[in-house]
C-alpha cells in the first residue's frame, strides 16, 4: 500500500466537509407537487461492524444529488451519497463508498460499493485482511426521518480481498443523526 493513498482521501473528506458548511443554500431538495421532498444534507453515525472491517468506525456521509420520478400514485425519490469513515480499533481501516438509497419515505432500501483501505500493516490472520484495497458492497435497510433526525442502518457488507481473491461474509448495525441545514 502508498502512503499517499490514505491522505488523498482524508483530503477529500475534508474538502467535502468544507463544501457543506460553506453552502448551505444548496441543500438536497426538491418539490413534488405541492409536497417538499428532502433528504438530509449530511450525516455521522457510528458503525458496529460493517464497511470499516472492524469491531467499530465511525462515518460521516453527504448526499450528493436527488432525483425524482413522479406518477399518479406513487413517487419514487432516490439519494446518491458518498461517505467515508475510519476503524477506531485495530485493524484501521478508512472506508470510502457510495450508495443509492431507495424510496422516498423514513424507510429506505441501501444499496452500494466501496473501498476499505488499510492504515496500519498487521499480521494475516483468519478474521480480518491484511491487504490493500478491500472492495465491498452494500445491501441493507435504513430508517432515516426526511427533515434529518436519528436514523438506524442494518446490512451485509460482503468483501473481497483482491490479493487472496477470497470473499468474506459481514455484517453491520449503525446509529447516527442527518442534518437538514434548512
């Protein structure tokens, strides 16, 4: 692994943080009819399991566009988001993903890809890589209240160690809040 990789990515989590507080006027949101649809701007939860590969991360995530399809009944309103986070207990990964949450509603489908990359060399053993990159993909339920709030996320996150070509099944449980910055 570079050492370069890591801070290109801190760098840009920080230039995507820097970019929320200074525009605040372009926050995710449209309107349907005479209904406003949101999405909260940014979140930071904190992940049991889950894309960091580790025991505990900790994330934050911003919504980088919403697009909505409208019919007579039904709206169908999608988030694109990107996040990034970091493992706090040894193995230290920094995750980078990004991910379509579907419907529009408090309860949303999650689905995504990303990259895990490991901080720290460390010895192989039978529970987490040794490599890096680490790619993984998501699939799991969200509850996220539109206007921001608590919001609570159960999924699989399976991995694949491109070195050892092996595949791994995990899991995550996280708790976190959204910020609506209306």
């Amino acid at each position: 692994m570079t050492g370069s990789v890591p801070k290109v990515i801190v760098l840009g989590f920080l230039i995507m943080t820097a970019s929320v507080l200074c525009h605040t006027s372009s926050r995710a949101q449209t309107t349907t009819g005479d209904t406003k649809v949101a999405s909260p701007l940014f979140g930071w939860y904190a992940e049991f399991g889950g894309t960091g590969l580790s025991t505990f991360s900790i994330h934050g995530e911003l919504t980088l566009f919403r697009f909505n399809r409208n019919k007579p009944d039904i709206t169908w309103a999608h988030s694109v988001r990107a996040s990034v986070g970091l493992s706090v207990f040894d193995p230290y990964f920094l995750p980078v993903s990004l991910k379509l949450l579907l419907l529009d509603s408090r309860h949303h489908i999650e689905t995504g890809v990303g990259l895990s990359f490991l901080l720290k060399d460390r010895q192989r053993n039978d529970f987490y890589p040794a490599t890096s990159p680490v790619g993984f993909v998501i699939l799991g339920y969200r509850y996220e209240p539109q206007d921001g709030g608590g919001q609570i996320r159960v999924f699989m996150s399976p991995w694949y160690e491109f070195e050892t070509q092996s595949v791994e099944f995990w899991f995550g449980l996280s708790f976190g809040v959204g910020v609506s910055l209306d």
